[in-house]
C-alpha cells in the first residue's frame, strides 16, 4: 500500500499535467478525460480517509496558483482614476 504522502504526490502531479495541458489548448475531450481520472481518485482519497475535503480543495488550489497565477489580486484603490458622469 502506498502512503499519504506518495498518493497526495501522484495527485499534485496528475494536476499539474492537466492544468498545464488546459492552459496550453489541449484538446477538450483529452483534457476532459484527466479531469475525470483526478475526479476519480479524489474520490477514492476522500472514501479511504486518507484525505479530507480541505486538504484536497487546498491542493487544488496551489496547483491553479502555481499554473495560472494567484485567483484574486489586491488592486490599490485611486480616486483619481474614478471617471465621473
């Protein structure tokens, strides 16, 4: 049997792949198939209590950033770029 560590590894690495190949324009359906794949085993992580939801919404999470950047940046407010009507 594998450990948590190394079944948490194989996930992080499955996203990855399908992050990067969606973001390059891979085909949707080859890209629909990963998701499904990663779907798959995220289920049997969370049916095995090998995981907990958070842990894998938090993975999830830093492999977007780490493909796509950061979900929400912090703009800085300037009144003076307010157009007024």
């Amino acid at each position: 049997m594998r450990s948590k560590a190394e079944m948490m590894t194989e996930l992080q690495k499955m996203l990855r792949d399908v992050l990067a190949a969606s973001s390059a324009g891979t085909r949707y359906t080859r890209v629909a198939r990963a998701h499904g794949y990663i779907d798959g085993y995220m289920r049997a992580l969370l049916d095995l209590d090998v995981a907990t939801q958070a842990e894998l919404v938090e993975l999830v999470a830093m492999q977007r950033e780490r493909i796509a950047g950061p979900a929400v940046r912090v703009l800085e407010f300037n009144p003076d770029e307010i157009a007024v009507a």
